[in-house]
C-alpha cells in the first residue's frame, strides 16, 4: 500500500513532517507532490494501490486548494496537517474527513504511529 505525502513548500515544517513519514515508510512506498496542479494529475490516474493521504496546508489558501480536489480524496484515509487553531479552518478541515487532524505548530511526531496503524489495518 502506498502512502500519498503532499505539502507546498520546501523547507521548514514540510520536510519535517516528509521526514517522519519516511522514517516508516520505504521510499517506494511514498509518493510526495508539492503542488495541487501535480496532486490532480496523479488522481487522474488508477490508485488502488493508494492508501492513505497525508497532506499538509501551510496556510489557509492551501487548505482552500486541498478542499478544492476534495472529491479526488474519495477513498483514501487522511491525515491532514492544518496552519492553525482557527474556528473557520478547524471546520473546513473536519469536511475532509480526516483520521488524524495535526496543526504546523504542534509536535508532528504523533502523526506517525497512527500512520502506521492505518497501514496495518488495510
């Protein structure tokens, strides 16, 4: 099963969290896109062998652009990454469905043990 890792930027909290997901992931496991136009084209494309999505939204108008391909998320477990506590993003975040709901700010190690159990469950 392979793991889908989307976050917009290089550097900062995007390879932090990229990091921990490597660590339990083997690299041919993981797909990492870093913009919404590449994340589209890839659903566009079979993905039985997709799993679970990991995605992270640097700020609100990124959150805005994954809400956006939100019907290509069919299917696949989240876990979603968000720039904050606001009342308006908690929300839209919670009509992704996510497994797991992080926030950049906050410590990213918890994201990985419930990755792995959403793995072992499939």
């Amino acid at each position: 099963m392979k793991v889908l890792l989307y976050f917009p930027e290089m550097g900062g909290v995007g390879d932090q969290l990229q990091k921990l997901v490597e660590a339990r992931i083997p690299g041919e496991k993981l797909e990492v896109y870093h913009s919404i136009d590449k994340l589209s084209q890839r659903f566009k494309q079979p993905f039985d062998d997709l799993g679970v999505a990991v995605l992270m939204a640097a700020n609100h108008e990124e959150l805005m652009n994954i809400f956006s391909v939100r019907n290509l998320l069919r299917g696949l477990q989240i876990i979603l990454v968000i720039p904050d506590q606001k009342e308006e993003t908690v929300a839209l975040a919670h009509q992704l469905r996510p497994r797991l709901l992080s926030y950049t700010n906050s410590d990213l190690t918890t994201i990985t043990p419930v990755l792995a159990k959403m793995l072992e469950s499939q």
